[in-house]
C-alpha cells in the first residue's frame, strides 16, 4: 500500500507520499514514489505513484526515456503545450504499461499490475493544475469542489483533510495538516511508511520549490504525532458530553 | 455499507450502529442492525450485524426461534452458560446461514452473502464479554490491548478512536466518541446513515441499560458535528507550523 495526497492551495501545489513498498509482510522496502520534472522558466511537473512498483516505475523510465529523445515522440512530457496534454501523456503511458503486463496473465493476477498516479504542476503562464490518473487511462482534474486527491490508503488520513483543508493555508500550514493525516494512517496501516517525501510548489515560480524528507526520528514529526494525540482529547473533552443517561 | 463498534469501559459495554442498508444507490432503507436479549437478574447479550441484510436477519431469526423452543435444541442463547458458549452459537448459525445461501450459488456472488457480528453482554456472576464473530463461524475476544471492535466501513472513524478511548471513560464520554467516531464515518461514505442506535450496559446489572436512536436532526448530533469541525481546526492551529520553508 501507499498513501499520497496532491493538494492545490492559492499559494500552489503541495504533494505528500510515504516511501513503503511491500511484498508480503516481511518483504518491505523504501522506494521513493514522488518523480520531479522542471525546465526553469516553462514548466515543473510532479507525479505521485500509488500501485504496482513494477508499473509506476515503468511509467517514469518510459517517460524519461522519451523526453530525452524527442526526435523519435513529440510532443514529450517537457514539450507539452499544456498540463491537460501532459496528463493524457502520463495516463497513455500508464495504460501502456498495464495493458503490456496484463498481455497473457492470469486473470485473477491481473489486478496487481495496476496503478494510480496524481501529476500535478504548471507549464507556462496556465494556471497550476492537478490530475488523477487511473489504471484505465483516463482522468479527472481537482477544482474548487475537490481540491485535493488521494491515493493509496485513503480513509485513515481523510476525515482532518475534509475538516481542515483550506485554499488560504499556508505551506507551513499545508505541511503541518498532511503530517496529521499521514500520521493517522501511519498509527492504523502497517503498510504505509515513513519517511515522506514531500514538494512544494509556489504559483507561478516555475522551478522546483522546496523538497524534502520527513523520517520516522524527524523531531517535528514526534512533536506533531504527539501533541496531535494530546490536542485531540483536549477537542473532545472540549465539547458537551451525551446527557441522556438517566442515573441507575 | 454499515457501521458498528462494540467498546468495552470499566464502567460496562457500550454499543453503537448506524441504520442504512443499501442495494445500489438507489435502494436505500433504514433497517436496526443492533438486536437485544434479556433475562433480567441473568444475563444481557446485544448483538451487533454488518453485512448481508438477508443473512444477519437470518441469524437472529433463527437464534430468536431456537430460544422459544429450547426443547428442540439445548443450551439456547437464553441458557447457554457462558458468554464464550453464546458466542459459539451466534457463530454456529453464522456459518450455518452463510453455507445455506451460499450453496448452488455462483462463485462470484457468494461473497454477498457474507456477514461480521459483535456479540457482547454479561452472563450469571462472570464479567461482560465482548466478541468479534466473523462469517467463517470462528471469532476473536475483546481484550486489554484491543478493547473496542468495529465492523462495516471502518477506517474514516478509527483514529479518533485510537487516540481517545480509555477505559475510563463514562457513559456520557463514550456516546460522545462515537458520536464523533460516527459523523467522521458518516461524512466520507454515502452508505453509512443515520438514525444511530445504542446500548449502554452497566457492569453488573444484569438488565439492559438505557437504549435509544439518534437521528440527523437530533440538536446534541448537530452541536457536535459542528462543534468537532470547529475544534479539530482549533486543535491544528494549536500545534506548531512546519518551518523548513525557506522564504522565497
């Protein structure tokens, strides 16, 4: 399993993955699930993968592999005119790859090869813009209705999400809520680790904004997950308690 | 879709169930999911049913009729001498009924016919019991390091869960909780739905505690629907910022 969230703020993008990849339970390894792209001044991209390890890196070599050699595809992901083609690029590769694995497998098997991407980004003097791509190939794009999309694990992490999402947050804000709800769903899915990765995107810069990583042992990280816990009981101790018992 | 948890407190069982049965999006209905047994000065079993409508009215029809004649069959639910024994006999007719419907089905849809319970209650002068009863007819007991069981759509309500209970909680505490634990569930999927049932056992009593439904409109839902959005925000305001964001 894996848990991402791309979130659009009216300061830009932020995106968030854990690095836990597993076969099995006692197969687990760290793999970094957040892929960059950046021409200065043009255009910064950013995919998140959820799914098949196999697949997504597929994607991404299949992707890389193309924009080095334009002659042979154009346009490629760092030539694309706009970030709704660059998406359809993203989800026909994707499609690619899983129609390619799926070719002669067992059917009950085919399933394990799929795959969920969130590419997120600008190009040029469009807006910002964020998509979730499916197995199938097709998408959908955030808006004012859905700022933000999941992948991977999602129920855990989602209700402070849902409850606390605002487009006026700042990164500083952004990051401290995607480190609640990823530390939510860290504490109820073995399958879903740390460290976190993150990126976050300013509106209009059109270079890579700040990245890093956030480990298990990352003072910050404690600091939250544990004044988080304490400041959640001290929300529920806040409201009224259920009154209708009557005395035995 | 359903939800339930079964939780126990020093201060005795506490139950709770949503009410929304569906077939497609289309079909819904509001059915009570929470069935109760009596022998004052005896014993008090609750259970508690996620998953087939069809097969957890079932079970209990069948336990019902099996107690009314319990010349035909012995130790009924209302006579078996312990809750360990009870929970074998929800168990028995789980698979029992499960098997049944399953028989000369097609493979794909037997897994319909599926169905996960929660039985808890106190029998004679041994301590309340809570189990966990799966469609295979076996089940897991509710200890110190697991006191609480959900069934149905779970994850959107399981970290406030995580985080807050105690065992010491009261009554009042516990309601409160899953109230909340409840509306988190109840604002990410459409098929979980109020009215919400409950049944608050006192240790000892030997009779059944206050019972009673919650509906949407009811004002203490609603003030802490609203009152938990505000104090979740309130709760991230209060902890500090990420501040690795270099300034631009």
């Amino acid at each position: 399993m894996t848990y991402c969230v791309g979130m659009v703020l009216d300061r830009g993008l932020v995106f968030m993955s854990d690095t836990r990849t597993n076969a099995g339970l006692d197969n687990i390894s760290t793999f970094r699930k957040i892929t960059l792209w950046e021409e200065p001044g043009d255009r910064v991209l950013t995919l998140l993968s959820s799914g098949n390890l196999a697949t997504t890196q597929s994607v991404v070599s299949l992707l890389n592999e193309r924009s080095k050699s334009p002659e042979d595809r154009t346009p490629t992901l760092l030539t694309a005119p706009s970030m709704f083609q660059a998406a359809n690029m993203v989800a026909d590769t994707l499609r690619e790859v899983v129609a390619r694995y799926r070719q002669g497998g067992l059917t009950a098997e085919t399933q394990k090869f799929s795959a969920t991407m969130i590419l997120g980004g600008q190009i040029g003097e469009s807006p910002p813009r964020l998509f979730l791509i499916y197995p199938e190939g097709n998408f959908i794009e955030a808006g004012r209705d859905t700022p933000f999309f999941q992948i991977g694990e999602t129920k855990y992490g989602r209700p402070i999400l849902v409850r606390a999402y605002d487009p006026a947050l700042s990164f500083e804000q952004a990051m401290k809520l995607l480190i609640v709800s990823f530390d939510s769903t860290l504490k109820a899915n073995l399958s879903v680790g740390a460290p976190f990765d993150y990126h976050l995107y300013s509106r209009d810069s059109l270079k890579l904004g700040p990245t890093g990583r956030i480990g298990v042992d990352d003072p910050y990280f404690n600091e939250i997950s544990l004044a988080w816990g304490n400041a959640l009981k001290a929300a529920l101790d806040s409201l009224p308690d259920f009154e209708r018992v009557p005395d035995p």
